[in-house]
C-alpha cells in the first residue's frame, strides 16, 4: 500500500547475520550520538535509541551569564526589555 501512495518510495533493507537483523550499524551510530550528547552534561542511556541528558549545569550557566549581560547593560542605563 505505500509504494502505491508513494511510488517514489525508496526502502531500505536492514543487514542480516545469523538469520537475524544485524543492529551494529544502528548501536554505533548511538554511540557516536552519545559521545556528542556526553558533551552537554551527564547522561543516562536508557535504551539502544534514547538518552536522558542532564543540562542543569549548562543551562545554570546560561543564565548567570545572561544575568551578568543584563546587569551590565543597566549599569550603562540601558533598561532590559
């Protein structure tokens, strides 16, 4: 039924091992993924596709930095919008 709503479709076959899907390919790029996401903060793998990632101490970060901006901009007399 989808290639005849779509006949463009273009499907891609998973590879096979064993008679089985082989999911390397899939579990190293989550583990490139997860060497990127490592660099926001601490993180929680919590299955093959999904992560959890703490930002607490970025986003702390963020904000102070904000704050400062903000505070020196008033101190030039210039209102925050």
């Amino acid at each position: 039924e989808a290639r005849r709503l779509c006949p463009g479709l273009r499907t891609v076959q998973v590879p096979t091992a064993r008679g089985k899907a082989d999911l390397q390919i899939y579990r190293d790029a989550g583990a490139e993924v997860v060497s990127v996401l490592r660099e926001g903060g601490p993180l929680e793998r919590s299955s093959v596709d999904e992560v959890f990632v703490d930002v607490t101490e970025a986003a702390r970060r963020c904000l102070e930095a904000a704050r400062a901006d903000q505070a020196r901009w008033e101190a030039r007399g210039v209102a925050a919008a």
